[in-house]
C-alpha cells in the first residue's frame, strides 16, 4: 500500500516529465510536493525502489538500459 506521500511523489514525476520532458531533480521533486527536506524525498524513493517503484531523477544515474529500459 502506498502512502500518500509516495502517491504525490509518483504523480509530481510524471507531471513534470510530462511538462519539462526530463525527469525532476530531487530538489524540485520536493518542491512539487510540497516538502522542504530533500533527504525525505530520498527515504521515499528509495521506499518505493524496493517495491519495485522506479522514479527516475536528475543527478543519479538510472539503472535502466538506455536501449530497451530494462
């Protein structure tokens, strides 16, 4: 089950892929979701990574093959 603010966190991503066609920094995911601690966002996605939740952010290296994005 997913928390409300691991919803706001998903739907602020895809929101700002959506406008800006890039992933957002952590800093301005935070922003987006109304959060003034960056390191919360962090604890968050690494919360969603292991229920298998990948956010993509600017600033950290995707794990996700840049050819078929497995």
């Amino acid at each position: 089950m997913l928390t409300d603010r691991q919803m706001r966190i998903i739907r602020s991503a895809r929101e700002w892929t959506a406008e800006y066609g890039e992933a957002p920094s952590v800093r301005e995911l935070a922003t987006a979701v109304g959060v003034s601690s960056t390191s919360s966002i962090v604890y968050q996605l690494r919360r969603l990574r292991e229920i298998g939740i990948e956010i993509e952010t600017r600033g950290r290296p995707s794990r996700r093959c840049p050819h078929c994005g497995h």
